[in-house]
C-alpha cells in the first residue's frame, strides 16, 4: 500500500508560486516552431520499421479519423489486434463512421497477411466518464493483457455555452475540453493498469502536443473556471501541459511497483497536421471564417494524417521508446524508457513543469480529487499522496 500521509510537498497549496521561473515566451515560441515540426521534414518507413504485432492488444481512442484512424490502419497491417474506442457519430458528423474504418483495417490487416486477428470497435464517448467506466469494466472483463493503450482522442474547440461564448460543461460538471482530452484519459489509463501490467512490455502512448508549450500552468482554474479564452484554444493548451506533466509523473509512480514498473509511458506531438481538429465549433458566424483559414493553412503548411500517424506508431513500437532493461527489466538494451516527450519521432526537452517533483504532484492530486480515483480504489497501488523532492 502506498504511503497515505501527505509529505512536505504535498501540503504545498495549488496556487503557491511555483520554485522555478516560467520559461520566457521566446522560450516556448522556439520549442512550440522546432524545426522537427516542419513540414518539409517528413518521417519515411526506413525511421519506423515494421514490427511484428501479431498477437499484441492495442486499444486506440480517436481511431476513426485523422492520426488515430491511421496508425490504426497501420498496427493492423502489422498484425495487432485492435479495438478502435470510438464515439457513435452524430448526424452531422463529417468523419467515418467507426464501422467502415473497421473494415479498412481488416483489409490492411488481409494485405499484411493476418487473416484472423480481431479488429473491433467499442463505444466511449470522452464526455461522459460513465461511458469510460462502461469501456473500462467491458475490456477488464476479457481478462487480456493490454500491450499498446493509446489516449489520442481530442477535441481543438469548445461548444461554447447555450449557443454563445462561455464554457460548455460536461453532464459531469468539467470543462469539454478539460475532460475530453486529458480527464477522461486519466480514468482510463487509470482503470486499465491492472490489464496494461499483465503484458510483457507495455505502452501507455499519450498524443499530447507542442502546444504544451503554450499551456499556463493553473490550477486554481484547472477546469476552466470563468474563463475559456480564445474558441478554448487557452483550455486546449493548457490541458496538454498537465496531460504531459501527469504522464511524467505516472511514469514515476509506475517505477515505483514491482508489478507496474515494466509499463511504459510517453507522450508526443504528431506534428502540425492537416486534419479534423481544426475544424473548430462554427457557433458564430466569424467562426465560420477561422475555420477556413486554420483548415486552409493545415493544408498548404501541415503534414497530412498519416505523416502525423507516424509518430503515434513510433512511440508505440519502436525499440527506443520501450522499456529500459535498467530500471524496468526487460532484454533489449535499446529501450529508453517513458517520462518523455516526442516531437513527432525526435525526443524534446518538454515544459519544466515536467522535470519539478511540486508541478507534477500538484497535477496528480488536482486530477484525482477532480475523478475522485481514491473513492474508485484507482490509487491503491500508484498513491494520492507520495511525492519526492527529487
Ligand atoms: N492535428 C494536429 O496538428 C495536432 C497537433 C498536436 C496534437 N494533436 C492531437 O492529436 C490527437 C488526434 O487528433 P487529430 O489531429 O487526428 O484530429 P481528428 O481527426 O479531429 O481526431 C480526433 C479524434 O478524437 C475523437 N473524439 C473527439 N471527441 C471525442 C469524444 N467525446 N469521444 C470519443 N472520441 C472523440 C474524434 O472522433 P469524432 O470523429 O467522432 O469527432 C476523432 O476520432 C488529438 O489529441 C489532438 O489534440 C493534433
């Protein structure tokens, strides 16, 4: 059982300053325009090689458009078993509807030579934590080791509040974005550990983004408060920092347990890429123009879904980003291990926030009194409590 009493640096308060400056704005512009994010830098077979998925489990949220629907195109050719965790579709959606995207999949897999691997896709809406719930209790009943769980689902935009400016809640009270692309993540992986730690080295890959860079660290309005900002973007960015901070410190916590050391974390940004996410809510007529110009400059200066799909793919397979045989076990000598942050396939210093034990604590406790993982007896092994000063 973890240590249940707070120390030191758990009684700091949420809005206490932090110890280190903010990096500077010329900072975060340089790391948030790397040049590994440009466009005319793509990412060929020779930097991901095939490997043999046969026999793996990977579950993908987000996996009927965009990034997610690519890599999964590509873990089935490379034989995996799959399930695509996916929304049902409303009526104005202009994506795919899961069902034909599982079908393109088991035609790649036929491509690839694997007839008989199961490739499925379960309902989970992320802005509804009953619907992962449901997803979670579903995929534990299988009793299968999970080998790849990949947290990729995302929203760019807000719905905006009763039609006007505002923040949009959720049935369970957070913020939409706040909820879609990390909280509901968090419950998630957190229900799925005890499958992830069955398998022999498995992989927790978290689509974060450079936008992490942009993120104001602020957890007195970790969900959102009064104020979204730009169309949510300021919600966006900010969500992607904690989401890269809480994964950091998952990983430390994961290191911490004979039974869970072995699974491995990372997070990445897939690049600037040219797909649904721009498409932000049109609520207002001025809207309708943003959308325009941000779908026109994805596509005339970003890479397209499966450029962006080959980094999901590359932190979810390739030798570097699995387990190091130091700390973790496992035999191959090449694994680095997780905590990290990928630009596209290249490893980048992330946000500070990440590398300060009080940052990451702070998150990991505001994000579990927010989904209440104590009460759900998810902290029994990983803690509330437990930070170091290291
Ligand atoms: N595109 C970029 O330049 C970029 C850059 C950095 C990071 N990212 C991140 O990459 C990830 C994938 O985005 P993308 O670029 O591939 O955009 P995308 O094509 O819009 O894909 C987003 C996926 O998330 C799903 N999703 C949204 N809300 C959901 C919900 N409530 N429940 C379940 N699924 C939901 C979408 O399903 P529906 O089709 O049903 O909406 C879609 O499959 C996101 O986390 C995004 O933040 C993208």
């Amino acid at each position: 059982m973890p240590n249940e009493s707070p120390t030191e640096i758990d009684k700091i308060a949420y809005d206490a300053p932090l110890s280190f400056p903010e990096p500077s704005q010329a900072w975060k512009s340089k790391m948030g325009e790397r040049e590994n994010n440009r466009t005319e830098k793509l990412v060929y077979g020779k930097d991901v090689p095939i490997v043999d998925l046969k026999n793996k489990w990977i579950i993908i949220s987000g996996a009927n458009s965009g990034i997610g629907r690519e890599a999964a195109l590509t873990f089935a050719s490379w034989g995996a078993h799959l399930i695509l965790a996916c929304r049902e579709p409303g009526p104005a959606s202009r994506e795919p509807h899961p069902v034909e995207v599982v079908e393109e999949c088991k035609a790649a897999a036929r491509e690839g030579g694997h007839e008989s691997t199961t490739i499925e896709w379960w309902r989970i809406d992320m802005a509804d934590l009953g619907s992962i719930e449901a997803f979670g209790r579903r995929w534990l009943t299988t009793e299968r080791p999970l080998d790849v769980l990949c947290n990729n689902a995302g929203v760019g935009s807000s719905p905006g509040k009763d039609g006007k400016e505002g923040v949009y809640l959720t049935k369970d009270g957070f913020e939409f974005i706040h909820q879609i692309n990390f909280l509901s993540h968090v419950l998630l992986t957190s229900m799925l550990l005890p499958s992830l730690a069955k398998a022999e080295a498995p992989r927790i890959v978290c689509t974060t983004s450079c936008f992490h860079y942009l993120g104001q660290y602020d957890i007195s309005n970790f969900n959102g408060g009064t104020e979204l900002g730009q169309e949510g973007v300021g919600m966006y960015k900010n969500n992607k920092l904690y989401f890269q901070i809480w994964l950091t410190e998952l990983q430390r916590r994961l290191l911490l347990h004979g039974e869970y050391k072995h699974i491995t974390v990372n997070g990445f940004h897939p690049g600037y890429v040219a797909s649904g996410i721009w498409n932000i809510n049109r609520a207002f007529w001025f809207r309708w123009l943003i959308v325009w110009i941000l779908m026109l400059m994805a596509r005339f200066f970003g890479i397209n879904c499966q450029q962006g799909s080959m980094a999901l793919v590359y932190i979810a397979t390739a030798p570097e980003c699995g387990p190091d045989p130091k700390k973790q076990g496992g035999k191959d000598e090449r694994g680095r291990g997780g905590g990290r942050y990928f630009n596209r396939i290249w490893q980048e210093e992330a946000m500070p926030h990440c590398r300060d034990a009080d940052a990451r604590c702070r998150v990991w406790r505001k994000v579990a009194e927010e989904l209440k993982l104590k009460e759900r007896g998810l902290l029994d092994v990983l803690g509330f409590y437990g930070g170091t000063s290291d």
